[in-house]
C-alpha cells in the first residue's frame, strides 16, 4: 500500500506552495518521523514529515510550484531495513554533488552546477563563501546559487584546497564547472574542529525595482560593472513582492493617524513588571496591550472585523489578531487566537513562542491564516511614521511606531510627554472615514486610560 505525500491546505488565500528542498534522495528508505521536504509559501519555509515506514517515490521535484492538495510523492509501506545504510539528506536543494572519489580523501573533485528539474537550465552564483586557495572541510559550505525557483548551497565533498574558477553574479548552465577541491590535509594552522575561514564575501542589499532598469551592457556600466549587482529575487521575495501589489490593487486603501500619549501605560508597566514577571515568567509588554486595546476597538467598530468576498460582507464573531513579527526573510504575521478570552500574560506568551519559532523556521502555515486584523510595530525599528499595507483579506492594519518625547499642551501647560503615533490602514469599500477616526479614537482611549480597559470599559 502507498501513502500518498502531499501538500497541506494552509488557508483560503494560499493555493500554491514550491518545493524547495527534498530531504532524502529517490527510492530511499524513510522511518515514521523522518523530515521528508521543506515547502515554501508566502513568507515561510515548512517541513513534511514521514507518517509511515517504507520506500520514497518522489513525484514533483525540487523548484517546481504546485497547488495545494497536489501528490509530491509516494511511500510504498513497509518495515526500515535496519542493516541498509542510512539514507543521507540531500545536500542541495539544486541537485545532488559529484560522490567522492573511491579512494576516501584522495584527488580532485570538480565543483558543478546539479541538475535541478527539466524546467531549470541556468543558475547565478550569488556568492562564495570561501576564498580561493581556501581550506575546506567535507560538508563545509562552499557557494550561494540562486535560480528562478529556489536558492540553495553546495557544499564541499572532500577536505581540501578550493579554487574558484567563476565569480560572484555569473550566470552559469546547469553542470557548469564552479571550481574543484584539491584533497589534502589541514594546515597546521586551522584548528581540527574549525572551519577554515568565515565567509568573505557578502552581497549589498540593492532595491530590484533599480536592477529592471540597468542594462549591464552600457557603456556607462560596462567599463566598471563592479559599481553594481544583479542578482534574481528569490522565490519567497517574488511572493511577498506580488502579495503586497495585489493587495494594493484589490482593496481601496486608505490610512488615517493619530496620537497617543504613553504616560499612563508606562507608568502601569513600570508598577507592575517585576510582580508581573515573577508570577507570569514574561514581560507585560506593548504588544499585548495595544492587542486587547485592538479587540475593544472592533467590539466598537464592527466593520473592521469584516471582510468583502464577492459580492458579499463576511463579519467575524471571534478576535484572532495577527501580530507582524520580523524574520531574515522578512516579516511574517503569525495569529494569536481569541484575543479577547485571554489574558495579557497569555497574549505575551503566545507572541514570545511565535518569536522564537520564528527565528528557528519552525512557524507552521496555519499559524498564518485565519487573522481578522493585523497590527504591526515599526517603531521597534525606530519608524516614527508609516503607512501599513493591508493584509488581504482583513480589512484593517493597526501601525504603531516609536514613543518620542514632545512638549505637549496638557490644562493650559506645557508638558514634555512620551508621544506614539498611531496610523491606520483601512479598506475603504468596507470601512468609512468616520468609523475609522473612531476605532483610532477608541484605541486611544484605552492606551491613556489602561485601568478602564482592563475594566472593558
């Protein structure tokens, strides 16, 4: 009996996902558990794990999109030879490496570009993380290469001294010639347990909008062409590019501001923190407060806890808010469910464990779906104002920025108070001017006044 692999659904706005990275090759034997494949979608990587014993067909390869529901694969069920070797991971999500030679570390291995699917037959070295005549180690990463699909790294199969033979932004064919690996011994110099060298040479960040533009070619451009960089987005950047143009272009944006003044919170976090800490082990932080002044605010303002489909308005019942949390491949807004039967030690729970999943690459896709608002908080970057995108299909996104101190005007007196400008974005279809100002007004309310919150007053 074969046990099918396929992709899992992961909300109504995601239909595809791409198949970055298979972890074990064709025809291997996996145990229930195994990792099998990492899936992208959106803005997060995913991985498939074996639910049965047996042998792997694989069925879609790596780089190739597919829809949700698509078969990926196959497991043929049966019991894990225990005496068969295991099965190695795959090195690359690009293909797999030329084998070292039979003699163990002894000779030259060549360093190509692996096949990786019919579909692909070019890729850009993005950048080499060894220097030429450098020391590597089996297993060591050796170089970036990026396609129209995916983005992976080759690794080294033999110890020994590397020579580059192309550079950094050259567009290679599949099994094209990087450069080889000398086998040898380790200098005396390189510690047995250390790689021989960090990475050399790291890529400046450059905006893709300005690289449509340049034709490498030039005369201008082409006498110096290290003044610029071309490189192909990634697969994750392509989605998020095309998320927030289709959100600009199927909703009516529009954003309104205000102002809060932080005092009274402050002053209720400073009181409060080392009790609040001691009983809850957690911070009472911002993010948790300016949640359930969010969840008020849609009991007032209804629309905001709506959406259009069709031709038809949906209204939520329930508060699952979507908190913006910053990743190294950009910002991802996992949901924190049922806002308003929880607790503010809750909530901050909830975002520290969304925090640190994160950072490992081990949000899940339905941790993502099903938010009925959004707020994100530039001011941890020092954003002092901002206009937020939405995030489709919600109607509104809550931008919170840097708390400043300003001298304001408070009962006829001058008084420097710590200030936050609060912005808006609202889907104009469904939400009006006026109820708009008032959820901001209400959100106000409840950060200058915290006790009457707490109170659901």
């Amino acid at each position: 009996m074969s046990h099918q692999i396929k992709i899992p659904p992961v909300g109504e706005s995601v239909v595809s996902a791409l198949v970055a990275r298979w972890h074990i090759p064709d025809g291997a034997t996996v145990e229930k558990g195994q990792v099998l494949v990492t899936l992208e979608t959106d803005k997060i990587s995913n991985e498939l794990e074996a639910e049965v014993n047996g042998k792997i067909s694989i069925k879609v390869h790596e780089g190739e999109e597919v829809e949700i529901g698509t078969v990926i694969g196959l497991i043929a069920e049966g019991e894990v030879d225990k005496s068969a070797p295991a099965s190695e991971p795959a090195k690359s999500s690009l293909g797999d490496l030329p084998k070292e030679s039979s003699g163990g570390n002894v000779g030259k291995v060549d360093i190509v570009v692996p096949a990786a699917g019919e579909s692909i037959t070019s890729a850009t070295v993005a950048v080499w993380t060894v220097a030429n005549n450098d020391y590597v180690r089996k297993g060591q990463p050796l170089v970036s290469l990026d396609t129209d699909k995916v983005s992976s790294e080759l690794e080294a199969e033999i110890s020994g001294i590397v020579t580059i033979e192309v550079s950094e932004g050259t567009e290679v064919s599949i099994g094209e010639k990087l450069g080889s690996i000398e086998a040898s011994e380790a200098p005396s110099s390189i510690p047995p347990e250390a790689p021989s060298s960090e990475p050399t040479s790291v890529e400046a960040p450059v905006e893709q909008s300005s690289l449509s533009n340049v034709n490498i070619s030039s005369p201008e451009l082409g006498a110096d062409q290290s003044r610029v960089t071309r490189r192909k987005m990634t697969p994750l950047r392509r989605k998020i590019s095309q998320h927030l143009v289709n959100a600009q272009q199927t909703a009516a944006i529009l954003t309104t501001f205000n102002e809060v003044d932080m005092t009274e919170v402050m002053k209720l976090r400073k009181s409060v923190q080392e009790e609040f800490l001691s009983r809850h082990c957690a911070k009472l932080g911002f993010m948790s407060l300016f949640t359930k002044a969010v969840v008020q605010a849609l009991k007032d303002v209804t629309s905001l806890n709506a959406r259009i489909e069709g031709n038809e308005i949906i209204e939520n019942h329930f508060y699952d808010i979507g908190i913006a949390i910053g990743t190294e491949k950009g910002l991802i807004v996992p949901v924190v469910r049922d806002c308003d039967q929880k607790s503010f030690a809750q909530i901050e729970k909830d975002i520290i464990e969304y925090s640190l999943r994160a950072k490992e690459g081990k949000i899940e896709l339905s941790d993502l779906s099903g938010g009925v608002f959004t707020i994100s908080n530039g001011g941890v970057y020092g954003s002092l104002l901002s206009t937020p995108i939405l995030n489709p299909p919600q109607s509104g996104i809550l931008g919170m920025h840097t708390i400043q101190q300003r001298p304001m005007a408070i009962n006829g007196k001058v008084e420097i108070r710590p200030m936050m400008y609060l912005a808006l974005s609202y889907d104009h279809r469904l939400v009006d001017g006026k109820e708009a100002v008032g959820f901001l007004i209400r959100i106000k309310d409840c950060l200058e006044n915290p006790t009457r919150m707490m109170l659901e007053m």
